[in-house]
C-alpha cells in the first residue's frame, strides 16, 4: 500500500505512508504528518517550526469485512512570529473527531439504508457514536427548510415518556417531512 492508495480509496490528503500491518481485528495504516508550512490559527503566519509529536489513530471505512485503521504521527507546530503552539489540522480530520472525514460520509450513507443499530454493529462502532453522526447529518439536511412549497400543514403530538411530557410536531401532508417540533401541547406551547 502506499500514499496514493490512501489519497484514492480514503481520500486521506496530508500524509506520507509509512507502512501497513494487516491482524485479525483489521487493517492499520501507518503514516506521517507531511509539510512544514500551516498557517497559525493565532496571527495566520505561516513559518512554524516543529516542537514535540504525538500519535493518532484515526477510524477508515471498512474494507470488505475488515475494519480500517489510520495511525498517524503527528507533530506540534510553532508560529515563529507569535510562537503559539499548535496542532495543526489536516485535510482528512473532521474537529475532534477520532474518524476520518471518508468514514463519516460513509456512515451517512449507511444510514440512509439502515437503521442506527446496524450500521453500529456493521462498521463496529458504539450506538451512541452513529447516533452523533446522525445528527450531524440531520442537522445539515434540515438547517433551511424552505416554507413556500407547504399547502397544508399538520399539528400531532406525542408523549416523549410516560406521564405527562409531550411534544409536538408539525409536518407537511403531501410530503411527509417534519417542518418544526416544540415541547409541550398546550396552546401557549405551540403559539411561538
């Protein structure tokens, strides 16, 4: 394997393969951070210098029935003119997040097949993990919802548990999708 198999198959951009080792829990990609010039988030300089280095390990999507790993060894940059230190962020990282951006589009697409559960069990991931990335997929599919096309409108409620906690939820009749949702049932609720 080299980089270009990782630039290609992952979309993994940034590295420089190192080697890979196969076990029987799955497959790991060794690589190293490339490049010297990141801007800094500080001043955005872009002369650092590297100061200490750290490793990573990244989850890719499957291949085949073998799970993928990337580890990567990354190094702490320094802003040479404000001298903030940092880690910088490569192309193939999504915030914090211990996956790559290919496995998450992954999962996405996962998800529009399945339920929550499988794909967990699928890629062998926890449930509440898939279940962040589903809002992150939520949240981008319903940011704007455009309210011109809407001819009629629903209103249902629905206990969230058992007592006397309600939602409601209003919803476009001709295609199905739910349009807002607001806790509570009560007139003064829903009013807003």
């Amino acid at each position: 394997m080299s980089t270009s198999i990782l630039r290609h198959a992952f979309g993994i951009q940034g590295v420089r393969h190192k080697s890979t080792r196969y076990e029987k829990k799955g497959i790991i990609f060794y690589a190293e951070m490339k490049g010297r010039k990141f801007s800094c988030p500080k001043c955005k300089g872009c002369f650092t210098c590297f100061k200490g280095r750290k490793k990573r390990l990244f989850r890719l999507p499957p291949m085949g029935s073998k799970r993928c790993f990337l580890e990567v060894l990354l190094y702490r940059c320094k802003c040479k003119s404000c001298s903030h230190h940092f880690w910088p962020r490569l192309p193939f990282m999504k915030g914090k997040f211990r996956m790559t951006r290919s496995f998450i589009q992954y999962t996405f697409d996962l998800l529009s097949i399945s339920t929550i559960q499988d794909a967990s069990r699928l890629l062998g991931v926890s449930w509440n993990c898939i279940k962040r990335i589903h809002k992150m997929k939520l949240s981008v599919l319903y940011k704007k919802i455009s309210l011109d096309e809407i001819k009629y409108l629903s209103v249902d409620e629905f206990a969230i548990k058992k007592g006397h906690e309600y939602m409601t939820a209003f919803s476009d009749i001709t295609t199905g999708r739910i349009v807002h949702a607001v806790e509570g049932r009560s007139m003064q609720d829903i009013e807003p």
